[in-house]
C-alpha cells in the first residue's frame, strides 16, 4: 500500500527537494512562467497553487505563511498584490502545463508552466482576441488580393515551375 506517500522524490534529499520547489515556485510566481521538466511542473504546480490560495486570503497570517516557502519578500508583494486579485472569482485551477518535447542532453520531457491569466495577456487582451483579430486582418489582406483566406501565396520559384 501507498498511503501517506503523495508527491515525487526526484531522486533529491528532502532537504534539496524543498530548495528545488522552493525556487521553482518563487521564479514562477516572478516571471509568471518558467520551463522545467515534467514531473517537475506537476510537482511546482501543487505548491504554486497553495501560495496563491494564501494571496486571496490576503490576511497577514497568510502573508507570513507565504514567506516561509517564498524565498522573496518583493514575489510575495506581487503575489499579494498583483496576482492573487486576478483570481478572486477562480477557484483553483491557477496553472496550465504544457508540454514543449525533449530536452537535447538528456531526452528529459520538457513542459513550460504558467499562470492561467498571464499579466501581459491582462494588459494586451487575451490571447484569444489576438488571435483572432490576426486571423480576420490575414482573411482581410488575402481578399483584398483576391486569393483564398488562408492559402498561402506562390513563390516566384513556383510560378516559374508551374507555368
């Protein structure tokens, strides 16, 4: 049986392991996304979330909390003050993991991890919007030539050899 046996080891010490997580949850609440293998990115997203559960607290019990795994004072002001607001209305569900391929020395599985609400797509708009906004202005400029939306244009190299 495997009670009580919950997260991976990584093959570290207890003591490196939470140095590790440590570190990976402070540059993730920092730059907002980081990459990382990834039994890593599963293992930050657990303690990510916690850390930002304790930002919508708010309180200043939770705020202390939040510094002992926190490794800076100004991450935890962010977290408090920029990024726990953007999730008042979620409940959990702060992170995605994507999966990015292999690493090139060690074929490791890569995954990049990120907060859902990133605070350049708050700024700039969703993603989303971008996308389709880029979408209509490319269908936009290949009606304007009076090709196909999507179809990409021919080269001089295959006019040549076509025609």
């Amino acid at each position: 049986m495997s009670h009580l046996n919950a997260g991976r080891k990584l093959n570290r010490s207890a003591s490196h392991r939470r140095a590790l997580f440590r570190n990976l949850v402070t540059a993730l609440l920092e730059r907002e996304r980081i990459k990382t293998t990834d039994a890593k990115a599963k293992e930050t997203r657990r303690l990510a979330e916690r850390m930002i559960t304790l930002g919508k607290e708010g309180t200043l019990a939770a705020r202390r909390r939040a510094l002992t795994f926190v490794q800076s004072r100004a991450v935890v002001k962010k977290l408090f003050d920029d990024i726990a607001p953007r999730f008042k209305e979620r409940n959990g569900g702060y992170t995605r993991i994507i999966k990015v391929g292999i690493r090139h020395g060690d074929a490791a599985p890569v995954s990049v991890i990120e907060l859902v609400t990133r605070a350049a797509d708050v700024a700039a708009g969703s993603e989303g919007e971008k996308k389709k906004r880029r979408g209509a202005a490319r269908g936009q400029k290949a009606q304007a030539k009076g090709g196909k939306g999507d179809a990409p244009a021919k080269t001089p190299r295959r006019r040549a050899a076509a025609g």
